[in-house]
C-alpha cells in the first residue's frame, strides 16, 4: 500500500460482503481504545474530544446563564419599585454592566458555539472537530475569561460602563481603576475562544464531511452554524481592534477616543457596532438552525423551500454586516446616510420573514407533534416576530430618536434575543439532551417549563414597551413616582419570577433526568440528521464505520443496509478529509492525540491577558512562555507514527 | 441493520498540500481574521485623518530610509520563500533546510530594521491620535512578522533535529504561504504610515 | 407520545401573545404618544402608522401559523401540486413583507425630512452644554455681557423654533424631552444639532438618555414654554445680576457663601463667585427644580440637597457642606432670595 504526495491514491469503490459480528466487536474495541478520552486528573486537562469539551462548554455558559439571571434578578428587585433603595447607583451599574456581559459574551455567543462543537462532527459524520487541541485550548480561554470577570465583580472591580461602554465614559478620564480594562480584556478572552472555534466550524463542514453530503445535502443547522461561523471571523476583528485601543488608551496614554488630541469618541461605536450587529445574528442564527432541526423532525418533514432556507441564512449572515449605523441614529450622522441604513435594518427582516413563511409552510404540511422541543418552537415564533417587528419600527430613524435608549429597546432586544435565540436553545437541550446523556428529560415538567418561561417572559418584557413609550430611559438605577412607571415595572418584576421559576424547573429537569430519567436509545425521536444514527450518548469515536450519505436527510434518506466507508485505520486517530463541494473522499488525515499542552498555553495566555491590564511589561515576560508551550502543543512526536506519517523522507525524483 | 462497505479510502495518502488539505483551512482563516483587523486598522488611520486639517497634526512625517529597507528586504524574500515551498512540494529536504535557514536569518534583519523603523517615526504613540495609530499599524505588523520568524525558527529546527515525516513538509508549504501574507500586507501598511501624509 | 391533545395548548399559546399586544401604550407626563410640539406630533403619528401595520402582521402571521398546526391533515398535502403552491404563498407572503418594508421605509423617510430642521426662518438659538449630571442652557446675545446660562431648565417662547447646539464636557450624554422631539446626542469634541418646538405653553420634563455615569438616573431638566413676551421678560430678567440680600440672614448667607468651598464651583453674578464646574446659581430661587430636575424647588429640598448631596445623588461631585448650622441656614434662605 503506497500513500504518495496526494495524486497516487484514489479510493476504491467496491461492494464487500457485510463484515461479520466478531469483526464489527474487534473494531470497536480498537477504535475505543484509540479515541479513548483520558482519565485522571490530568487527564482532565488533557481531554481533545469534541463532545466533551462541547458538554464543559454548554455546562460552563449555562453557569453564566444563571449568574446574568440573579443579576437580572437584582436588577428587576430593585426597579420594582420607585425610589428604591436596593441597590445604590454604583452597584446597580455594574450589575446592569454585568448582566448584559455575562450573557452576550459569555452565555450567548459560546453556548452557540458549544452546541456546533458537539453536533457539527456528529452531524457531518466525524469523528471528531477539526484541530482538537485548539478547540481545548479554546474552551479554557472562555473559562479563565469568564472566571476573571467574576473575580472582578466580587471585588467590587466590575465593569460598569454598560455592556458596550463607551467612550470617553469608559475611558481613562472618566473611570478610574480597572473595572472598564477587565471589560476590554474580556472581550480579548471570548473574542480569541470564540474565533478559534469558528476556524475549526469552517474546516470541519468543508473538509470533514462524510461521503455524499454535497453541499446541497448539508443539514440546515449545520449551515447555520458554517454562517454563523463566517460573520464570527469577519466581525470579531472589529470589537479586537477597539477594545484594544481602549486598553492601550487607558494603560499607555494613546489617544484613539480622545477628541482632544485628534481621537474620536464616536470611533468606538463604530468599531464596536460593526462589531456588535452581527453578534446579535452570531446568537440568533444558529437557533435558526435548531429551529429547522426541531420542526423537520417533530412535523416528520423535511423542511418546506431548502434552497431558500439555505440562502436566507446566508443573505442574513451578509445583510447583517450592513446595519449597524442604526444603534447611532442619535449622533447626529448625515441624513442621507441614515437612510441607507433605515433601508438595510428593514431589509433584513426578509430573509428572516422567509425562515418563518417555510416553517409555517412545514407545520402546515407535516404532521406535527406538540412535545417540549417544538412547544419551545411555538413560543419562539410567537415571540421572536414580535420582536423582530419592534426591530422594524427601530428601523425608522424618527422613531428611533424617540424610542431609542428606553426600555422599548430593552423590550426588543430581549424579545429577538430570550424569544429568537433562547427559546430555541431551550428547546434545543431538551431535543438533544437524549442524544448527549442517553435520557430523556421529563415531557410533563418540559410542559410546565415551557409555560413558566413563556408567561413569565411576557409579562415581564411586554409592559417595557409601554414604559419605553412612557419615557423611561434605559439603565436608570431608579425613577421617581411621579413619573407613573412604577405599576408596569411592578408587573415586569413579577414576570421575573416567574422566569426564574422556569429557569430553576429547567435546570431541576435536566439534573433529575439525568440521574434518572428514561433510557433514550438511538434515535427516540426518529430525527432526520446523522447524530440520531449513533448510540446516545454516542461513543468516543461517534460512528463505528464513517458513514455514506445518500440524501439530503441523512437518516430517513438512508437504505436497509447503511453504506460506509472502510479503509480508515482504527489503530491511529484518523479521520477522512473530503472536498469542499461534493464530499468527495481526498485523504486521511491523522488528528493529534489529546495533550496537557493547550491547557498549559491557556494558563500562559490568561496570564498574559490579566497582566497586560496592570503592566505593559506582562507582553515581554510573557513571550517565552508562550513559545515553550506552543512548542510544547505542536511539536511532533517524538516517535516517528509508522502507522500515519511516511517514516522516511523521500527521495527528490519521487513526483507525485 | 448491517453496515455495507461501499468505498475503500486505504489507498488515499495520508496528507495533502494546499487547500486539498486540512491545515490550509486553519492557516487562511487565521489569515482571514488578522487581515480583517488590518483593513480595520487601516479604516481607521483614514477615520482619524478625516477628523482634521493638518496630517501629521504638528509632527514631521516618519522617515522612509529604514522602512523602505525593510520592504525591499522582505519583498526580496520571497524568492527564497516560494524556493522554500517549491522545495518542501517536492520533498527536498536539503533545498528546505537551506532555505528555511535563510529565510530566518532574513527575518531577524528585517526585526531589526523593524526596530529602527520605530526610531524613525518622528511621533511617540501618546502624543496624539495620529501617533497612536501610526504606532499601532506598525507594531500589528511587528507581530505578526516577530511571531512568524519565531514560528519558522521553531519550524526550521524541526526540520533538522526531527523527526521529519512527509506532513512536515506540509508545515513548510503553510509556513510560506503566511510569510507571502506577512509580506503582502506589509505593502498597504508601508504606503500608508510613510506616504499618505506625504500625498494626502 | 401524543399523550395529550394538542390543540388547546396550541390556541392558548397563541391567545396569550394575541392579548398581550392588544394592550397598547398610552401617554404620560414624559410620554411621546403625548406630543406637545410639530415635531413629536409628526413622531407619534409615524408611530401609531407603524405600530398599526405591525399589529395587523403579527395577528395575521399568528393565525396562519396556528390555522397551519390545526388544520386536518391531507393525503394530498405531499403531493407535487401542494408543494407548488405552497412555494408560490410563500414567494407572494415575501413579496408582501418586501412592499410593506419599502412602504414603511419610504414613510419613515418622509416624515424623517420633516423633522431635520424647522421650516420657520424665525428662530430662537440656545446652546445646550451636558455635564456630568447637569445641564447648562445658554442663551447668547449679541454681547458677550448678556449672555444667560442657566442650569437645568430651558424656557423656549411657545410656537418658535429653537435650535439647540448641543455639546458635552465631559462623556456622552443625550439630551431628550419626549413631548417635544427625539433625541439628540451630546458628544465630546463636536457639536450636534436640533431643534424643539412647543405649541402650547407648559412645563416639559426631559431626562438625558445615554448611560454617563453613577447619576444617569438623576440628570433631568424641564423645558418651560411661555408666550414670546413672558419669554422676553423671562430673558430680561435672568440677564440681571444676583438680587441683593435684603434681610440680615440673607446678607448673612452671601458673605457665608463667598468665603466657604461654594465659590470653587458655582458662579454668582454680580459676586466674586465666578467658578464654572457646577451650576450657575444667579437665579436659583426661582428655578422650578433643583439637582437636576430630581427635586421640586423649595426651601425644605433645597435644604435636603445643600445638607448633603449624597444623599440624595450617590456619586455627585458637591461635597456636603460641612457649614454651622446657623451659616448652613443662612446660605439656604440666601439662595432662596436670588430670585
């Protein structure tokens, strides 16, 4: 057998005789023992397999979850009320500061991510995501950051400019010590997490998928993600580049925001809206997705208009990069200007309107089944249309100038954001909870959660509209009686408990059943996509033979007796690299066993990000650490793989 | 259900140059994300400049000796890269060897140029906003290209010490590819810290 | 796992969202659906239009979703024909969607350039300079000795145009009066530009609107407009320099002020207080509110403020006063004579 320098091997397309049990039992053994996740403490530290660092991530940014929550909580106690004094004026910005972070950039954007981490490669018919220790490495990033901005908060050192802190507010002048730097630098932890991930979403849907899953036969969610993947690595250098000068601006004396000598502080909304608009559809389109996963399979369809789907996904990734002069309307831009951006903010809503008509037009063809999963489904169009109309309102700039910084905008904003992305994450976990613990959760405590959310969020965020229209502005620690807003946000305040109720019934849910709920099987919910073809929870190495895809729906496409490929060792880490457009077979690639190092370098690399914020000298010191422990991540092994690699090095006259 | 054996892939090899292969996909999202944030930065040279009348506001221009240096040393080099990747393409690890280790001693002159570069400036990064992005469009750029020569440093041990398997050669061809974007970026970078307040 | 039926849950999901958006916003004393000059009223009116049109798209998306959940199913619902059509309902729902975005969008646009600048060449001009957590309001003149600041409350003449220049001293702040106009934002190192126009006579209460700092929630201003003559008066009156104490407390009061920590921060007209990092306080007894709108003028509040500050704005920059309580007295009824 010769592997030559790529144009020697073809794969070989031959019908066998079905392998037969004791072959199948040896090959699981091995294959077990080959993608074995490693045990130990250190072990622990080690682990490169996507599922589990998947499960870690949604774990850790349902932590976040819950932290935004009590703070929102605290929020909405001391707001109950007018002339409240719950929280004072300093501690209540940081908690709103708070909330906001905590829940865009470490519950919101990483918990999308986790969900693509775990599903992508099940999905696309893997065995696990492409370059694994980065995606480890990723993961613990996420986690310093987020553990530092928590640390920061309990020292009473919480960022407390706003979530998106502007300048000169956030700035040197305006906010002394380090509150407004542990903002900036978190950016740079969830920023570097977050595109990593994205780089390994583009390479695994490209590269990694299973043979005959052409373009036009890639799952709806996984294209979701692959888009959402794109606007990732094209929108973070924004929000990188300004946070940094903010950092620099306030540690070293530059002066990117400072309008007194040559800066701008409307440089920063700039930087940070470009960044900012397509965060929001970063956290809404992979719902997209789950939402296509949920209605395909609980209406027993495949999704009415793929093609349209398909391309309103990408029209949405696209449009999005075009609109966010509309969070600016008030800065007294040009006219002309703001109109284009009137347009661009209106526009968007068509290829989100197409989403909604093709899964209506699916419900109204399939047969659907009202279980929690498409409940969630329900409440979300009945939400996120509301909220995407309000967004069409924002749209208009006379408006706006009115609405703008009210709770009209909070009200939006948590319509399109709890309705359009968290409903569907919701209803997500329970669709895919069977599949990532092997139980299923409780339908009856799925109902009642289900309406506990869903009463609870509207009662706490539809009367914000009318607040907004009342004149109450955004991020007020308090309001006067006289003002006449204290009622609605009484009401707003009791919906929280009920949202709080239902966030707790979820988490019980999820906790009892997985002790203790139903065996789930393989497929409890006889789903369209290729995770459903593997046990659950799937095995270390995701599919005992990687399989080939013979339609757009991988499962109910597929025949009596599954074809699959053969010929990928078991004995080394391989995994089958196709092509971009038709998923062709073009090599075997060996991916890299689990290390300590992408811990190791993740610890130096928080150091460095924690450092910089007191001390410019943390970039020199950090910059031999650094290396040893990227060293330490690629360097080779030390023993030639006679099972993967060529041995030897070629001879010159050997031409491919 | 019994699975069905339909395609053998054991005769395919084990790796693939470009973008056939893996690791291509890795490196040019990496380079899509840091050119991102190069035309980003450079938006933003344009943005400040726009705010005012004077360019540099009451500064000299930075010196072009050194930088022009840098920029036909570096855009020399890529002969010896585009040698470095050929080579790698055919699995010639004599011609790889060689020119990696040029290539490293290239990149240590052009850090070196790099630093006097900053000397000739004639703007420290607090005296105002032209100076803080003249400072940072420079050292982006100093970064990547610091980080790179380190990179190939590492690289070109490895092609002495060991082990060299055929994705090694892989790694040579990536490498050279993100030195190509070190270098192509350079060229906007260069034109616009040493000649946009000559020209605009 | 079809346990239950499925149609009551399904009507009662969508019948909750139905009535919840029937409850419509109304007004309030800082309310935009309450407009009180040409250009809110052109505001509230693109509002309703929009809020209208929105409302009818909601209910009937809702309803065609819930008729789509509980219609019987049919044989024929697979077939190649059905899949047509429906294609061709769902192309003719987003051909409607794009001609109701276009509509919305050229409305919008219109009313928009309306609302740019005023129509009427007859304007007063005022410049609005934000602070953290106050406003200062200057009328300029033609000399530079008749130039009148003051603090936290703008008088405007009823059926004038007013344009505002709007700049800030310190963060961003916006300068908003709901009953009047949308926002205009106050930003560093530029100035922005609007205008508001009352056409009936009243007190307008506005409130900044971007996030500034630790009293965000406590930097209001009231707009008071009066007719042009009471306006002119208004003006006239606030050009004179601080009303001379006349009892003994009073005069008492000013020679307290003069010599404590007051004149670090406050100007005086008409005294040696000239300081420009807080309010102007010339003509503070006959202000309608103090600290910012926070508080009604009278001697009891302006007692509470002066007393102590943090008390009632945690993180303002005015110290307490850390006077006797007899100078603390005098300084009070001082302040309540500059009327």
């Amino acid at each position: 057998m010769e592997s030559g320098s790529g144009q020697s091997g073809a794969p070989v397309e031959r019908v066998e005789p079905y392998p037969d049990a004791a072959a199948e039992a040896r090959l699981r053994r091995q294959l077990e023992e080959t993608w074995h996740v490693p045990a130990g403490f250190l072990g622990w530290f080690a682990v490169t397999d996507h599922r589990t660092i998947g499960r870690r991530y949604i774990a850790t940014a349902f932590v976040f979850f819950l932290i935004g929550g009590v703070l929102a909580a605290l929020m909405r106690i001391q707001l109950a009320v007018p002339d409240n004094h719950f929280l004072g004026p300093d501690l209540y910005n940081q908690v709103f500061t708070m909330h906001g972070t905590v829940m865009m950039f470490l519950f919101a954007v990483p918990v999308m991510e986790a969900m693509a981490v775990y599903l992508v490669p099940l999905m696309v018919g893997t065995r696990n995501i492409a370059f694994p220790r980065l995606n480890t490495f990723s993961y613990f990033v996420y986690l310093f950051g987020g553990i530092m901005v928590i640390v920061a908060m309990l020292v009473n050192s919480a960022p407390d400019a706003g979530w998106f802190a502007y300048v000169p507010l956030s700035g040197p002048d305006y906010t002394p010590g380090k509150r407004a730097d542990f903002w900036a630098q978190l950016i740079t932890f969830t920023e570097v997490a977050a595109l990593a991930v994205a780089v390994e979403i583009v390479a695994t849907v490209f590269k990694m998928r299973a043979p005959g899953m052409s373009l036009n036969r890639i799952p709806l969610f996984v294209w979701s993600m692959l888009v959402t993947a794109f606007m990732i690595i094209f929108a973070m250098p924004a929000v990188v580049l300004g946070s940094t000068f903010l950092l620099l601006d306030r540690l070293v004396g530059t002066h990117f925001y400072n309008p007194a000598e040559g800066g701008d502080a409307l440089l920063w909304q700039h930087l940070f809206w470009f960044f900012g608009h397509p965060e929001v559809y970063i956290i809404f389109v992979p719902a997209l997705g789950m939402v296509s996963a949920i209605v395909a399979t609980f209406t027993q369809r495949p999704i009415f208009g793929y093609r349209a789907m398909v391309l309103s996904l990408v029209a949405t990734g696209f449009i999005g990069f075009g609109l966010w002069v509309h969070h600016m309307f008030a800065t007294g831009l040009p006219q002309l200007g703001l109109t284009y951006f009137t347009a661009a903010s209106m526009i968007i809503s068509i290829p989100s309107g197409v989403q909604i008509f093709c899964w209506i037009a699916s419900i109204w063809r399939g047969h659907p089944r009202l279980a929690t999963p498409m409940l969630f489904v329900l409440g979300f169009i009945a939400i996120f249309v509301l909220g995407g109309l309000s967004g069409v309102t924002l749209a208009s700039v006379p408006f706006d100038l009115q609405v703008h910084d009210t709770y009209y905008v909070v009200a939006h904003f948590h319509y399109v954001l709890l309705g359009g992305a968290v409903f569907p994450l919701i209803g997500a976990l329970y669709f895919w909870f069977p599949k990532i613990t092997g139980r299923m959760m409780s339908e009856r405590l799925g109902v009642l959660n289900f309406w506990t959310l869903f009463i609870g969020f509207n009662v706490t965020f539809f009367p914000m509209h009318i607040l907004g229209f009342q004149g109450m502005p955004r991020r007020v620690y308090t309001y006067p009686a006289e003002m006449g807003w204290g009622p609605l946000n009484l009401v707003a305040t009791a919906g929280a408990v009920l949202l709080i109720a239902g966030g707790a019934l979820f988490v019980f849910n999820a906790v009892r059943s997985y002790v203790a709920g139903t065996i789930a099987g393989d497929d409890p919910w006889h789903g369209e996509t290729l995770e459903w073809a593997t046990a659950s929870p799937p095995p270390v190495y995701n599919f005992l033979h990687i399989p080939v895809i013979e339609g757009r729906h991988a499962m109910w496409d597929r025949s009596l007796a599954p074809p699959v490929v053969t010929g990928l060792r078991s004995d080394c880490r391989e995994v089958l690299i196709t092509d971009v457009m038709g998923a062709e077979p073009v090599h075997a690639y060996e991916l890299p066993e689990p290390s300590i190092w992408p811990f190791l370098c993740s610890i130096v690399t928080s150091a460095f990000f924690v450092g910089s914020i007191f001390t410019p000298w943390a970039l020199p010191v950090s910059i031999l650490p650094l290396t040893v422990t990227l060293i330490g991540w690629f360097w080779p092994k030390p023993h030639p793989n006679l099972r993967g690699d060529q041995p030897l090095v070629r001879p010159v006259e050997a031409e491919g | 259900m019994s699975s069905r054996p339909v395609i053998d892939v054991s005769p395919l090899p084990k790796f693939a140059f470009g973008h056939k292969g893996l690791i291509w996909w890795g490196t040019t999202g990496f380079m899509v994300i840091e050119g991102s944030m190069f035309v980003m930065a450079l938006i933003v040279y344009f943005y400040l400049r726009l705010k005012v009348d004077q360019w540099p506001p009451s500064l000299p221009n930075p010196d072009i000796g050194f930088a022009t240096a840098n920029l036909l040393l570096i855009l020399a080099s890529c002969l010896p890269n585009a040698f470095a990747k050929k080579a790698a393409e055919r699995f010639d690890l004599g011609k790889v060897r060689l020119w990696l280790v040029v290539l490293s001693l290239i990149g240590v002159v052009a850090l070196v140029l790099r630093a006097f570069e900053y000397t000739q400036l004639n703007c420290r990064w607090d005296d105002n906003a032209y100076g803080s992005i003249v400072w940072l469009l420079l050292s982006l750029h100093t970064v990547h290209v610091a980080t790179d020569v380190v990179d190939g440093a590492v690289l070109t041990a490895l092609m002495f010490i060991g082990p060299v398997t055929d994705r090694r050669f892989v790694d040579v061809s990536e490498n050279s590819l993100y030195w190509y974007f070190i270098v192509a970026w350079w060229i906007p970078i260069y034109l616009t810290i040493y000649f946009a307040p000559r020209w605009l | 796992m079809r346990g239950r039926s499925t149609r009551p849950h399904a009507a009662c999901v969508w019948l909750s969202q139905f009535l919840m958006v029937l409850t419509v916003g109304c007004a309030g004393n800082q309310s935009m659906f309450n407009p009180q000059g040409p250009a809110a009223r052109r505001i509230a009116d693109l509002g309703l239009l929009m809020i209208a049109i929105c409302l009818v798209v909601y209910l009937v998306v809702i309803a065609v979703a819930a008729w789509s959940l509980l219609r019987q199913r049919q044989a024929s619902d697979d077939s190649a024909q059905t899949t047509a059509r429906l294609g061709a309902i769902v192309a003719g729902a987003v051909a409607v969607t794009a001609a109701i975005l276009v509509t919305l969008t050229a409305v919008s646009a219109a009313a928009g350039r309306g609302l740019t600048s005023p129509t009427s060449q007859d304007t007063v001009t005022v410049d609005v300079i934000g602070h953290q957590w106050w406003w200062a309001f200057q009328y300029r003149s033609d000399k530079p000795q008749d130039f009148v600041t003051t603090p936290n409350e703008l008088h405007v003449p009823v059926g004038v145009p007013v344009i505002l220049r709007a700049q800030s001293r310190d963060v961003i702040h916006s300068f908003w009066v709901p009953n009047l106009q949308g926002k205009r934002d106050l930003i560093p190192g530029q100035i922005t530009t609007t205008w508001i126009q009352a056409d009936r006579a009243g007190v307008y209460r506005g409130q900044c609107a971007e996030f500034c700092g630790h009293q965000h929630a406590k930097m209001a201003f009231v707009v008071v407009a009066e007719p042009m003559d009471a306006f002119q008066q208004w003006l006239q009156r606030q050009r004179q320099p601080a009303a001379e104490p006349t009892g003994d407390q009073e005069r008492h009061g000013r020679d307290v002020f003069l010599q404590s920590t007051c004149v670090t921060c406050h100007t005086i007209r008409g005294t040696d207080a000239g300081a420009r990092v807080g309010p102007e306080l010339t003509h503070v007894g006959s202000r309608q509110t103090i600290a910012a709108g926070t508080l009604p003028n009278s001697v009891e509040h302006l007692r509470m403020w002066v007393a102590n500050p943090p008390s009632i704005k945690p993180g303002t920059r005015m110290p307490p006063h850390g006077l006797s309580p007899e100078d603390f007295e005098a300084v009070v009824s001082y302040l309540r004579s500059l009327e």
